[in-house]
C-alpha cells in the first residue's frame, strides 16, 4: 500500500434495468452512521422513496465494500457479514436477497444517515494515522 495522498474519484450514476424499474432517476447519497457521524459508503439511490436498503451493486466506495458486487464467492446471503460501522461497530444492516435477484443489506431502522453527494470519493491518505 501506496501512502501518498490519493486522488479523487468521480463515479457516474449506473443507468441500467434496475433504474429503469424504479421510474429512471438517480442521486448518490452519503451513507453515515448516525451514532457516531461515520462515513460508511457512497452509494446510488434509485428513484423516490426511502433507502430501506443497500444494493450491493449500488455501492461505489470505499473498495472494501464497492468490490463485493463483483466477488464471484459472494452469490448468496450467507457469503456476507453484517454491514458494521467501522468506527463504533453497530451492527447497520444484515444481508438479504431481494425479490430481483439482487443482494442487498437490509438496513436497520433508524441507524444511518444520508446526504446527498456529488459522486466523489476521496480515499484516506493513511488508514493508520487517525487522530
Ligand atoms: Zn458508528
């Protein structure tokens, strides 16, 4: 692992079936714990409604989270763990299946935050240098 300073990403909104069936319009949302303020993921909301939960294919940071969707051991919902804050380890959501097929974290009432985003995603210079 490189510890110089990384670059800002800018990811683009998917535009794919899945938006389609939800009426066509997106946003990125910030997803933060909302115990302790901790960002925990930068994912696309598809169409109105509340975020109830958390489609794998629909997070595109950190890595850590992003890469799940393409990993070809992930298939079933017992493959995955908790989504747990990194900061103070509340248990965020548990996996689940949705009825398209698609694997998802079934968020837990009440215990995230949003906001909306821009699509950017700065990685953390050093992981090991916090406070
Ligand atoms: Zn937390």
């Amino acid at each position: 692992m490189l510890e110089e300073k990384q670059p800002t990403q800018q990811f683009t909104l998917k535009n794919d079936r899945y938006r389609k069936v939800r009426g066509g319009s997106a946003k990125f949302l910030d997803i933060s714990c909302a115990a302790c303020n901790t960002w925990i993921l930068l994912y696309q909301k598809d169409g109105p409604g509340r975020v109830l939960r958390l489609y794998l294919n629909r997070i595109f940071a950190p890595p850590v989270l992003a890469q799940l969707q393409d990993r070809a051991d992930i298939v079933e919902t017992k493959n995955m763990t908790n989504l747990v804050c990194s900061s103070c380890g509340v248990v965020l959501g548990s996996p689940m299946k949705y009825d398209d097929g698609r694997l998802a974290y079934n968020l837990r009432h009440g215990l995230i935050a949003k906001k909306k985003s821009d699509g950017t995603y700065t990685p953390p210079p050093d992981t090991t240098n916090k406070e």
